[in-house]
C-alpha cells in the first residue's frame, strides 16, 4: 500500500521551477527631503527600466540610490543628487536670463555645482564691474565740475584783465599800512 502524498517528509520529484536567485535585479531607492522617513523602492529586472525611474524620481528632486543584486547583498551602481541637478538647471537659468556667458566645458570647480559656482562668479564679477562703471562715472563727473569750474574763473579773471586799470586819485589812494611813523 503506498503512502499518501500528504504524509510524505521528502519529495519524489525535484520542484519544476528554478530556485537561483536572480542576480539580474535592480533596486531604485529615492528619498525626499520632505519625508525622510518614507522612501519610495522600486524593484525591477530591467536596467534601462532602472534608470528612468532614478531619472523621473531626481526629477521630482529626489536622492535616487540605484543598486543591483548580488547574491544575498546589493551593490550600489550609482547615486542620483536630484535637488543638485534641480539647481544645477536654475543656475543654468539664472545665467541665462542675467546676460551672462554660459559657463564653458572645461570649468570644472566639481562635478556637480559647475553652473552654480559659473553664475555665483559671473554675478560677483557684473557687481565688481557696476561698481568700476560707477566710480568711473563720479571721476568722470569730478573731472567735468572741475574744468567747468577753471574755465569759469579763467573767464572771470579774463575780463578782469580785458578791462583798464581804474584811475585813483591821490586822495583816494591807500597808503601801507607795515611804513612806520617818519617814513609816512
């Protein structure tokens, strides 16, 4: 009589499914500033599928961790700034709309805060120059009051010169005042 299959502590045939883990998995890890405590995890076998979501959650400004499965641990692939990149893009914004030059390929201050750094440098730089023009424009001003200021009192004593010299009578002359008693 043979046994029923319920009772049985072994199995007869080996399981039909394969049992090896999946070392073809990837883990998308975002987390916001907002709400520390509650990441997103997304799971997924496809990486090009791994890093549009990393992408669409930096996005959303994001700290996006991507790792792949190694046995029982995972492996970090790579890390995702999302508020970086989200201010990297305002810079580039920024300098825009600021008349500045685009900040060239090779400034590379850091790998990520290149368009930051640009435009605060840019900006100190359009500051420095505002102030030159201003100090210019007061020199210049000082210069033109000046020679407004010489040309007037050159006309002055120009007249003054032009005219003859007024008669003085004897009894209306001035005598000096430094001659002493006989000398007078």
């Amino acid at each position: 009589m043979s046994t029923p299959k319920n009772a049985r502590q072994y199995r007869r045939k080996p399981p039909t499914s394969d049992r090896t883990r999946n070392g073809k998995l990837y883990r998308i890890t975002a987390s916001w500033d907002a709400r520390p405590d509650r990441p997103a995890i997304r799971t997924t076998p496809d990486k090009a599928r791994a890093r549009r979501l990393a992408d669409q959650f930096a996005a959303d400004g994001a700290y996006v961790i991507v790792e792949q499965a190694r046995g029982f641990e995972w492996r970090t692939l790579f890390e995702v700034d999302g508020p970086a990149q989200a201010a990297e893009h305002e810079a580039v914004q920024q300098l825009a709309a600021a008349g500045h030059p685009p900040t060239p390929d090779h400034y590379r201050p850091a790998a990520d805060d290149r368009h930051r750094t640009w435009l605060a440098w840019m900006d100190a730089r359009a500051e420095a120059d505002r102030r030159a023009a201003e100090e210019a424009a007061r020199a210049q001003a000082e210069a033109d009051a000046r020679r407004r200021r010489l040309a007037a009192e050159a006309t002055r004593t120009a007249r003054t010169l032009m005219q003859p010299p007024a008669i003085v009578r004897p009894e209306h002359r001035q005598r000096a005042r430094h001659i002493t008693g006989a000398q007078r």
